[in-house]
C-alpha cells in the first residue's frame, strides 16, 4: 500500500504510464489532450480551475505548519524545475510524506529568483505540462487564475483508478454527499482529502481531534450511530411502531402525543416534552419540503437518521488517512463497515440519502432551508440522476 519516498533531488513522483495509459480524471486528460495539441492557453486554464500539490516530509510539515518548502530539481534533460502534481497523478499514500496543496495564483506570486527555470507539472507522465516561469509569464498564470470561475465544491468527481464496484466502492458511496460537498472524489482513499495543513486543522476545529485516539474515538461513535442527538431516531421509531399497529401512516396528533407520552414514560421533564413534540412537527415539515424537492417520493417518510453518522464515518476515516492518523487498511475497513450499517438500515439509495439529509439539516438548518439544506438537495440530485455517479452503478443490495 505504500511506496518509497522521492529521491534525495526532491522531485515527487507520479504514477508510471503504462503501455495504455489511462488518466485518471478529467484534470489529467484534459492537460493531456492539450499538450498534444500544443494549447497552452488550454493547459492554463485547466491548472487555473485546480490545486496543486507540492510533496514535503510529514515531519518538515509538522514542525513548520505555515511553511511550504518548494525545492528545485534537475529534469532528465537537466534543466532546472519545481514540480507539482495533479490530484489524479498523486502517488500512493506514504506515512512519511504529505502534500501542501497551492494554486496556479501561489505558484505565480511564489519568489522566482532564477529566469530559466521552468514549472513542470506532473513530471514523467503523460499528463506533464512543462512552462516557463518567466515574470511575464507568471503575469499571464495570474490573468488565466483571475479569469477562471472555480466552482467551490458541491461537483460530483470520481478517479478512474479508484474504487468503483465491491465492498469498498459501495461503502465510499455512502460518504458521498460530503465528497460531493467537498469537490472530492468520491471514490478515493489515499494520499489526500484536503491538502494536509487544511485537514489538520479541519479535524481540530470542527470534531476535536489532534491525534490518532481522538480519531478513534470519534470513529467508533460515528459507527455506533451515538454522535448525532438520539431524540431524532426515537420519535421516527415511535411513528414506525404506530404504523405496523394501525397498519398505516399515524396522523400527526396521534404521532406527536403518543411520541411525548413515551418520552414522559421515561422520566423525561416538561421541557424535554415539549422539545420531542415540536421535533415530531419539525420533522413532519421537513419531510413535506423533502416530498416537493425530490428527496422523497410523494408517500415517502424517513424511518431513521443513521444515514447522518455512517455517511460522516467514511469521511472520518478518509481524513484519518489523510492526517496520517491510521494506515491505510484501517480506513478501508472502517469504511467496509459503515457500508454494511449503512445497507442493513435502509433499502435504497434513495432512502439512505433522505436519512442522511434529515439527521443533518435537525442537527444543523434549524428550519432556516439555508446552506446545509441546499447542499443535500444538490448531492442527492447529482448522485441519484448523475450519469458517472456511483448510486447508479452500484446497486443498493
């Protein structure tokens, strides 16, 4: 699973080609197809829309977090470049090296002190660009930046040499509204998620973690369905019990009463009461926006949110991966096994992502139909309708 670190030259390495050389995204064909017709303005523009990585030692990066060290090297030619890679050529995850991502911008403003070097992107490989790195020509890689519209994430993206059927594929599948969100594939478990400095400070900020325990830790509750707050499960299991009882849909007052008199059952006080009935309409409303947005079918319901933490459980153990907090086979499994969860709790593709949608937006929205609802809406248009998407190649059981 791993390979050997770069030479003592510094140039990182790529993906060797093949015989039938296949690139792994568009990023990677599209620089291709233009090199071999000679468009640079073509090869420009697909760099302006990408990020860049630039290979460091864990340890260099670690010690100095702010610092991104460019080092030269010498091509075959023995000409003198600084290197950078497409996310699509980056090599095999490796516990010892990591990669700064940059942009076409930083690489343009960086201190260029020597007029004959060149920027080679994606060096040995099909996809390489080779440029001149003149200060007329970094004006020109500011003007193809500035120019270029980059979507900010929500672009459903896959690689060709990622997983794409069995267990794996199916388990990345279901982390893919955040890999959506995120414009990463969604396919991928290696050598990044975010750049490396981004996803430390991702997983400090926002879950807590600065370290492998913490990492595990957070992944084991995911995989039990104990991060998300249990009250949303407990009244959807309430109106589950009504159904099979009634043998069909309780009315929304005998739902809502029958929901508080539980939660009263077990020692719950008046406040918590009322806060169990308001979720009961809060869920029926979220779950009549769900029907006219296409999240559900016209009858549909959600049965349970666990969707919400088995989804988020597969990112966790892809930006584990990406820290250098486990090793590659055990964000695989982590993996494997929140797709098993995953299949074992709901019935289609369809249903796990309108579980996914109503654990986050209870958690996050807070009826404000804003940014954490949008997103799910455009992934689950994009992975159920979406040509390349993996829900439509993998199926459910």
């Amino acid at each position: 699973m791993t390979r050997p670190a770069p030479g003592p030259s510094g140039a990182p390495w790529g993906p060797p080609p093949g015989p039938a050389w296949v690139p792994p995204s568009v990023t990677e064909h599209l620089l291709y197809e233009a090199g071999a017709r000679g468009d640079v303005e073509a090869q420009l523009r697909v760099l302006a829309d990408a990020e860049l990585y630039i290979a460091a030692p864990k340890a260099e990066a670690d010690a100095s977090p702010e610092t991104i060290v460019w080092r030269a090297h010498r091509d075959e030619a023995g000409r003198s470049c600084r290197s950078v890679l497409t996310r699509g050529m980056l090599p095999p995850w490796h516990p010892d090296w990591v990669f700064h991502g940059v942009s076409l911008r930083w690489i343009a403003e960086f201190g260029w002190r020597d007029p004959a070097q060149l920027l080679s992107v994606n060096t040995g490989t099909p996809a390489r660009v080779l440029l001149p790195a003149t200060a007329q020509h970094r004006a020109l890689w500011l003007r193809y930046y500035a120019e270029n519209d980059r979507p900010d994430g929500d672009r459903l993206i896959a690689l060709r040499h990622g997983a794409l059927y069995g267990p794996l594929a199916y388990g990345l599948a279901c982390g893919a509204h955040l890999a959506v969100g995120n414009g990463v594939p969604w396919n991928e478990v290696g050598t990044v998620y975010e750049e490396y400095g981004r996803q430390l400070e991702s997983l400090r900020d926002s879950w807590g973690i600065t370290g492998r325990e913490g990492w595990q830790r957070q992944l084991s509750t995911l995989l039990d369905a104990r991060n998300s707050p249990p009250e949303p499960d407990f009244v959807l299991r309430v109106r589950e019990r009504l159904r099979s009882g009634l043998g069909g849909p309780p009315s929304a007052d005998l739902w809502r009463e029958t929901a508080a008199g539980h939660a009263q059952d077990i020692g719950a006080d008046s406040v918590a009461v009322k806060g169990i009935e308001e979720l009961v309409r809060r869920v029926l409303r979220y779950e009549a926006r769900f029907r006219a947005d296409g999240l559900l079918p016209p009858d549909g319901r959600v049965t349970t949110t666990v969707a919400y933490d088995y989804g988020r459980a597969v990112n966790l153990a892809r930006w584990g991966l990406a820290a250098r907090f486990c090793h590659p086979q055990e964000a695989e499994q982590a993996i494997v096994y929140a797709g098993a969860l995953s299949k074992s709790a709901y019935h289609s593709w369809e249903e796990f992502s309108a579980g996914y949608a109503l654990g986050r937006v209870l958690r996050f929205d807070e009826e404000e139909y804003g940014r954490f609802y949008e997103q799910n809406v455009v992934a689950h248009r994009l992975l159920t309708g979406g040509e390349g998407s993996p829900w439509r190649n993998i199926p459910w059981r």
